[in-house]
C-alpha cells in the first residue's frame, strides 16, 4: 500500500524567513505525481505545487519550490520569503501514473503558522 | 465563474437519519471524487466516479452511497449505517482521468451528528 507521511504536525516561522515542510512516501511504484496543497482557515484546498517523478529538476512557483529525493522518497516543501497569507494547513499527496483510478493520497498535514 | 459548489456549508443531522451532501461543478470536468478530512487525519477518499453512471469505492466506502446522473452533479449519501460520520466533506473534481491533473477542490461541507 502506498503510503505519505509528514513527520511534522506543526511548524512555525517568522514572516520574510523561509521554512521547510517535510514529506516521503512509500511505493513501489516508479512513474507518479507528487503534490503539495494548501488549505487555509477558509478550508479551501489549493494546489501549491506538482512534481512528477520521471523529472529530475525541482518544480518551483515563485516563492515555492521542492526538493524531490527519489531514491529517497523524500519530497520536501520550501516557502520563502514567508508572508502572513502562508498561515495553512499544507499536505503532501501522492499519486501513481498507471491504472487510471488517479486516487490521491494524503499525508496527515502540517499545520503552518507564519508570524508577524 | 467556473467552479465547484457543495451544499450546505452546515448540516446537523439527527442518529439514524440518511442526509445528502450536494456536490456540483461547472467546470466541464469529467472525474469527481469525495473526501472526508478528521482532524489529524488528512483527506480519506470515499468515494470517485470517472464517468457519468459509473462510480468505485473508495478507501472508507462503508456507509455512504452515491450516484452520478449528471455530468455535473456527484451526490453523497451519508447513512445511518456510517457509525461515525461527523467530520468535514470535501469534493473534488478534475477535467479529465489522468493522475497529473490537479483536482479542485470545493468549500467544502462540515457534517455534525447530533
């Protein structure tokens, strides 16, 4: 069974400093999609950032980038410049590439807390 | 603007008693999917449908139902054999069934069992 973890219930930072969310899987897959997501207190899920594995340069989106460790199964979430907005639940999710059923699966989330 | 409704936001609901979670999007996508998020739990996939009239459980499927008439439209059934169904429901919904396509998420629905 594939599985995500993030070891890190919560983490803090303070505002303009940069912060790193951890995250690694179990598969014995070899071609997936790795996600970050972003809810905040509105609960509204948003997607942060999308890596897939066949690709061995990091994915960025402006002030978000990962560091994606295959052989490790690790794929980390680094914010910087970290802005007040960035307050959020984030999860790491996984999905295979083969058999179409495209189910996502999600870590248990970190709780980020950016303050002033 | 395109997006995905889900209705209500709040919804009580008495033991024993069935209640439908609405889930509705206009964004011409053809795969919808619902979760449930526990605290600390993340999201647990309930149910998914790829197509219109066609649907697979998911990894939690026990007591809930569902169906997929409209293309639009991916109805959750909550039942009273779902033993502890308080928590927040969210569905989802991409343009097509690949595994790269990033789901959208709607509002979301926050269920209560009173």
């Amino acid at each position: 069974a594939q599985t995500v973890t993030q070891s890190q219930p919560e983490m803090s930072v303070q505002e303009a400093e940069t912060v790193t969310l951890s995250c690694t899987y179990d598969t014995s897959e070899n071609n997936y999609y790795l996600f970050w997501y972003k809810q905040p207190p509105s609960r509204q899920m948003i997607l942060v950032i999308r890596q897939e594995a066949y690709k061995q340069q990091n994915a960025t989106e402006n002030r978000f980038s990962v560091n994606f460790q295959k052989a490790a199964k690790s794929f980390s979430l680094k914010i910087s410049d970290s802005q007040l907005g960035d307050t959020a639940m984030y999860f790491c999710a996984f999905v295979p590439s083969q058999g179409g059923s495209e189910k996502l699966v999600f870590g248990k989330g970190t709780k980020l807390t950016v303050n002033p | 603007d395109g997006g995905i409704t889900q209705s209500p936001k709040y919804l009580f609901r008495k033991e024993g008693q069935n209640v439908t979670l609405s889930c509705e999007q206009n964004l011409n996508h053809d795969a919808m999917y619902w979760y449930r998020q526990d605290p600390g739990q993340g999201l647990r996939l309930i149910y998914y449908s790829q197509i219109v009239n066609d649907f697979q459980k998911g990894d939690i499927a026990e007591g809930y139902s569902v169906s997929r008439e409209k293309k639009e439209s991916f109805p959750l059934t909550v039942t009273s054999a779902q033993k502890n169904p308080t928590a927040f429901y969210l569905c989802a919904s991409t343009r097509w069934a690949h595994s790269y396509n990033e789901q959208f998420f709607g509002p979301g629905t926050r269920l209560t069992v009173l």
